[in-house]
C-alpha cells in the first residue's frame, strides 16, 4: 500500500488535523505525535491510505494478523475504539457503517 502511495508529491497525508507522514510512517495530531500500539498504527495506517473509502473488517483483519494468528471478532471493535478515545478532540474520526465496515473522515467534510 505504500509503495502505491509513494508517488504522492507530499509525504503527509492529511484529515482534518490528523497527519500522517508516508517517510516516517508516523501520526500527528496538531503536530503531537500519537502514541499507539502496533494494531492500532495499523488500523489507523490502512483507515489512513483508503480515506474516503469504506474499509471492511476483513480488511482490517489482514492488515493486523498472519494466518497463524488467532484473531477475536471483537478485536478490530476494540482497536477502533482505542484509537476513538486517543483522537478525541481532533475533527478526523471513525465512522462505523453497520455491516460494512469503517471510514475515517474529516468531520467538517
């Protein structure tokens, strides 16, 4: 996925006051970097590069686990949640689409 992405002309991706630089493959919020865990780095990293999109749980499970890995139904729940309640304040969010999946959008867009 980032290699896909490496020919953006800017590192940063950006919603709303949440970035992300594609280099250092760290997130900010308001230019703070956001401590997460690995999951959740990449939970909010695939949210991050299909933004605007709606990304399944399934999804979301193969950018977490290896075949070898038993992975619980409520996990990626649980990894959302986490990431919620490190952005909260920030105008990017997670939006859960009932039997969809997750989007992660601007809130004033």
């Amino acid at each position: 996925l980032l290699r896909r992405h490496a020919r953006l002309k800017s590192p940063q991706i950006a919603c709303g006051r949440l970035t992300y630089d594609t280099n250092t493959r760290l997130f900010a919020i308001d230019g703070r970097t956001l401590a997460l865990t690995p999951r959740e780095h990449a939970v909010l990293e695939t949210l991050t590069m299909n933004m605007g999109k709606t990304v399944s749980k399934q999804t979301l499970a193969g950018s977490l686990y290896t075949v070898d890995d038993e992975a619980s139904p409520d996990a990626i729940e649980i990894y959302v949640h986490r990431l919620r309640k490190k952005m909260e304040g920030c105008d990017a969010g997670i939006v859960t689409l009932r039997g969809l999946g997750y989007l992660l959008r601007d809130a004033k867009g």
